[in-house]
C-alpha cells in the first residue's frame, strides 16, 4: 500500500482549490469550499474533509450542482433572512449568511438566516464556531439526504441531520463547540471508512436486512442509527422540519445523494440562529460562563466538548495532513484534465 502523501495546509487548500476550478466551478466557489475542506481535514473530520473533492467535482461537471452559482440573501422580517444558495455550494452561502446574521444579532439581540436551495454543508460545529468568534452564542443545523429510518421504520427516510452549538467564553479563550449528527455516526465518517477499506464500529449502522454490520459498504447499503434510541430518532425529525420545512427545501428521503452525479440537485436546507448573550443576560454572560468553566474544572475528569479540535489544529498546522494516496491521485487526476 503507498504511503501516505503529507501536504501543508495550504497546499492542502491549493489542491481542492485546483480541482474545484478545474471542474466548472468559479474561483469565488472554490476558494471558500476548499477552504471549508482543508479545516474540516486539520480539524480530524476527514468525513468532511479532502475526500468529499471527488463527488464535489463530479458533481460540478455534471450540472447537479451549479459551480458558478451566486448565493443572495434577502431580509424578510425585522431579524430574519432567507439565503438563496442557488443551487451551489453550500459554504459560499454560509459565508453570506454569516456576514448578514452577525450584525443583524447584535442589532435585535437574536437573528434568524434560513438557507434553500444548498448542498453538504460539512462540519456544522465549525459554522457555530464563526459566529461564536464574533461573540454570538449560535445554533446551527441542517438536513441531509436519507441515511435512517423513522424511528420504529426500516426504510432510510431522514438524514443524519446534524446540529451544533457555539458559545464564546470569556478572557479570549478559543469557543465552545458542541457538533453532533442525531446518527451514532455521521454519515460522511462510514464513507470515509469505506475509501479507506476500514471497519466501522457494530453499533453505526444495520444493512440492508436490518442486521448490525462492521462493514462500511454494506452500512451504506442499509441504515443509520440514531443516537438514543427513540430520543435520536426524534431531534432527527425536529432537525428535518426546521431544516426542511421551514426553509422551504427537500425532505432526506426527496434529495438526491451528496455522493454521486446522479439525479437533481439535493436542495437541503440549513438554519442558523444567532444571539447576543451581553445583551440578554444584561451584561452578566461572561461572569456566568466564568462560573461553569470553573465548576467543570472543579470536577475530575470532566472536560469541555469539542476542544479535540484544538489539538489536531495545532498539529496539521505544525506537521500538515497526511492524505490517502489514492484520494490524492484522485484529485490530482481532476486537475491534470479539466472539464
């Protein structure tokens, strides 16, 4: 098996960059959805990270997603915006809709940015992150195509849908982030398995007959589990309606797959909420998260979620990403013969 290939960061981002504009897609889409990718990859969601390049590509040439798509945000209510993601990349409308929502918070204290007409919006957390840098207290979420059932079905119906959760914390100190999908696994984990020729864990996913399955093509052939049981089951369904229904866009089980040029485009939808916590709590927000940094501290062995993060930042930026050779030819390939 050929060793890995380790690139820099920015190299990282040049070579998605590369393949994005070499697959019909303009230099304003490719810059920040490669962008997204390469910090998905130092962050150690490989899911997704570099290996979405491919599908992402191969679907630009296809016309299944509009490479040179101009997302627009319009201002429908006092503190509410709808983003027209235009059928494109999901993350040059998440870029505007973060630009529109910040201000927008900290002039009405809370602030609503509802995304149609995207695609795979990658890592949830680091949106709520965005926002949470800028001192904003952020609930992000979004729907997917189908990967599990209605809780009590067997048929693949909802996405993995998944929601995070950004707040700032005082003294400068990096956000807090929780990002979770309502599956054991998110889905792009199981894909990412199955490039790799890896197993997955017993309790991801059934096959198609329903049966437990530590192989990751045949989870892909079944489907996903949520997490908690009937709980998981139910914040999926919450998560659809509010990603769905609200913005106006696809159901999981009515959006094409983010993994292949087949069919339409997927038109998922996202939600981002924003509050200002100064304003709301009156000036008290940074004394109180000061208060549960301390009793979580006081604790032993308890620690926040998401600071995993950090440390695999610190370590792409210092020893860059170590991609799979054959995902790096792949790319390569994309570049060497453009659309």
């Amino acid at each position: 098996m050929s060793e890995p290939v380790r690139l820099s960061l920015a190299e990282a981002e040049a070579l998605a960059r590369d393949a994005l504009a070499a697959s019909r897609t303009s230099p304003g889409n490719a810059g920040p959805t490669a962008r997204a990718l390469a910090a998905a990859e130092a962050d150690g969601q490989a899911g997704h990270g570099l290996s979405r390049v491919p599908s992402y590509a191969m679907q630009s040439r296809a016309g299944k997603v509009d490479g040179y798509a101009r997302p627009t945000v319009e201002k429908v209510a006092g503190s509410a915006l709808r983003v027209d993601g235009g059928f494109g990349f999901a993350y040059p409308a998440i870029d505007a809709a973060i630009e529109a929502l910040a201000p927008l918070a900290r002039e009405n204290g809370v602030a609503v940015a509802a995304i149609h007409r995207s695609h795979h919006f990658g890592q949830a957390g680091a949106h709520a992150e965005r926002l949470a840098e800028r001192g904003l207290v952020a609930l992000v979420l979004a729907n997917s195509p189908k990967a599990m059932a209605f809780w009590g079905g067997r048929k693949a119906m909802l996405g993995t849908n998944p929601l995070a959760f950004g707040a700032p914390l005082p003294g400068g100190q990096p956000p807090l982030v929780i990002d979770l999908a309502m599956s054991v696994a998110a889905r792009g984990k199981i894909v990412a398995a199955e490039k790799a020729g890896k197993p997955i864990p017993g309790d991801w996913a059934v096959d198609a007959n329903g049966q437990p399955t530590t192989d990751a093509k045949a989870a892909l052939a079944g489907t996903l589990l949520p997490i908690g049981g009937a709980k998981g089951g139910a914040l999926a369904l919450m998560i659809e309606i509010l990603a769905a229904a609200v913005t106006g866009s696809a159901y999981g089980w009515e959006a094409s797959s983010f993994f292949d040029d087949k069919g339409g485009p997927p038109n998922m939808g996202h939600v981002f909420i924003a509050l200002d916590p100064a304003r709301l709590s009156a000036g008290a927000y940074d004394s109180r998260m000061t208060a549960i940094l301390e009793a979580i501290g006081a604790e032993p062995g308890a620690r926040l979620p998401g600071t995993k993060r950090l440390g695999n930042r610190a370590r792409a930026a210092a020893d860059g990403l170590a991609i799979p050779a054959p995902l790096y030819a792949e790319i390569r390939a994309l570049i060497d013969h453009p659309a």
